[in-house]
C-alpha cells in the first residue's frame, strides 16, 4: 500500500530486482516475476510519477483518451505509442483494446446506472478479459476486469490483470484505471476511494533492468497528486475533449469552435498541443503553453519533452517520443 505512483512501483521494481534470478521467459525475453501481486494506491489522482525517468504524461493522456473514445484504432494510439503498431495484425486496428470493450453495450454506463440505483452492489464489473482472447496468440489483453465499489460514501476501484510489466505497462494501467475511476465518482457524485490492482504475473524484463534499476536509485519522489476533477458530470465536457485532441492529431490545432470548458479539461487539450508541437520538435511553441495552464503541476511534463534549444541539438530518436 502507497500514496503515489512513484511509491508504488519504487517498491515494486526493488522487491523484483533483488529476485535472485530471472523466473519466466517470456515473448519479450527472461523476466524476474512477482506472482499473485496486490498493490494499492492510497491517492488514485497520484496516479502520474514525478521522477523524471517516469514521467509519462503525453502517452498516459493520450492512452487514457484512446480508451474514452471507445476505438480500436491503431494510428490513433501509434500517434502517441508508436510501439503498438508491433501490436497490431492487420495494420489498422489493435483487437484487444480496452476502450471498445469497456464501452461495448454500454457496459461502463451499465455500471454507472447499477450503482446509482443501488449503491452497495457487488455487480458493478466490467469484463475486458473474454473467452475468445484464449484461442489468439497476439493482442490479448492483459487486465482481465475492473471491479467498482462504493464504500464509506467514497468509490474505490479493483482491477484485475493477468500479467503486467512493472517498468513500462504498470505506470500507463494505473493512470487510465484511476482516470476512469474518478470519472465514475464523479458521475454518482461522490468521492475517489482507494485504488487497488491485482496480477497474476508482476514481472521486469532484463532489457529493463537498468533502468529499473536507476529508477530505484533516484529514491523517493515528491509526493504530489493530480488536480481534482470538476464537479458534475464530466461526460460533456470528454466529448469536447475527444474532439479537440482530434484536431490537434490530425491538423496540429485546436477546433476553430471550442466550446466552453473548465480550465481542469482546457489544460489536457493545450498538453496535447503541447505534445504535438514537440512532434515538430517546436521546442519554443511547446514551452510557451506553460503560462496558459491552470496550474503548475504539468510544466515538468513539458520541460522532459522540450529541452532548451542549441544549435548543436540532436535529432531526436522514435524511442524519444513513442512513450510520451
């Protein structure tokens, strides 16, 4: 049990880099292995690392977005993880994408609607894991299902995982879980609770291990959460967002119409604009959104991304920006 992000996998990637040996080889290579893991977050809306080996923010949006837009399509997501176009069998889509399984038949709002009717229920779970991924050798998800529960007038959330890679995959699952979670909240008008998230397999790749490893060096981080989400429901204003983080994808700019919005929502969408001007490595028009956010919780998140420019900068890799 943690407070924050950072604490969480700070715990976890020590506890797995002091296993005496690599226990599972995997697809992606030997891997150390925690099994039958339970790890909780105390504060979901710590959900973002402060460190600056894992501060994820422009992939975790955009992943969270991909999620809320209930697609699978694959140049949406490549456009902020290029590595899911290894993922994908047929070039254009990605077959185990959680957003079009959380919201198949409305299974999201079903839950909503369980819960408003009555608040105790035990039903609220969203299946994402399904009997068919069994008979597919690729793109088979790894979160199996997500449980809600409103206990003490506060919603929690329990997520279920197969397996889980704690360098690369965890970060990114407990920012859209814990996204989702206190958009239900606020849907049934009530408080986030804890967050907490089982695994079969919790496992480090050797390919990562020094990274793990420096990650864990750095020590504990400062211990700061998210803003909190707007009261009231927040399902208008997702829908602008879904259309301005498309513009921006697509044409590098915001709607020519935009909406009213609460500041909270109008920072993701210049985060975004943020994101895609370092595309274009426009290090400067990245910088200058800085002063437009509501808060300076973010404008780490953008100096990571757009260094001081010099003239003997280097051309930035892929491997820079596939992961936000």
């Amino acid at each position: 049990m943690s407070e924050t992000l950072d604490d969480l996998q700070f715990r976890v990637l020590k506890q797995l880099l002091e296993r005496p040996h690599h226990v599972i080889q995997a697809t992606r290579g030997h891997a150390r292995e925690l099994s039958g893991a339970c790890l909780v977050l105390k504060n979901p809306r710590a959900r973002l690392g402060r460190g600056i080996r894992q501060g994820r923010l422009f992939s975790s949006l955009g992943e969270v977005l991909w999620y809320l837009a209930g697609t699978d399509d694959l140049e949406f997501i490549a456009y902020y993880i290029a590595k899911y176009r290894e993922e994908s069998s047929d070039g254009m889509t990605v077959r185990g994408a959680y957003g079009k399984r959380l919201f198949h038949n409305g299974q999201l709002y079903k839950v909503i609607a369980l819960l408003r009717e009555k608040s105790t229920s035990r039903r609220a779970v969203v299946q994402l894991f399904r009997q068919t991924d069994l008979r597919n050798r690729t793109e088979v998800p790894c979160t199996i299902s997500i449980q809600l529960l409103v206990r003490n007038s506060k919603l929690d959330m329990i997520a279920s995982m197969r397996s889980n890679d704690a360098f690369m995959g965890l970060p990114h699952d407990i920012f859209a879980f814990t996204m989702i979670q206190e958009i239900v909240a606020r849907e049934l008008g009530i408080s986030v609770g804890r967050y907490t998230h089982f695994v079969g397999s919790l496992h480090l790749y050797q390919n990562d291990e020094k990274k793990a490893s420096a990650f864990v060096r750095d020590g504990y981080q400062r211990r700061q959460g998210m803003p909190a989400m707007p009261v009231g429901s927040p399902r208008p204003a997702i829908r602008i967002l879904l259309d301005a983080e498309k513009s921006i994808r697509e044409h590098g700019k915001l709607p020519d119409k935009l909406a009213s919005i609460e500041s909270y929502w109008m920072d993701f969408m210049l985060l975004l604009l943020a994101f895609s001007r370092i595309k274009r490595r426009d290090y400067k028009g990245a910088r200058r959104l800085k002063s437009k956010l509501s808060t300076n919780f973010y404008d780490r998140y953008i100096d990571l991304r757009a260094p001081t420019e010099r003239t003997d900068e280097p051309e930035p890799t892929q491997s820079a920006l596939e992961l936000g």
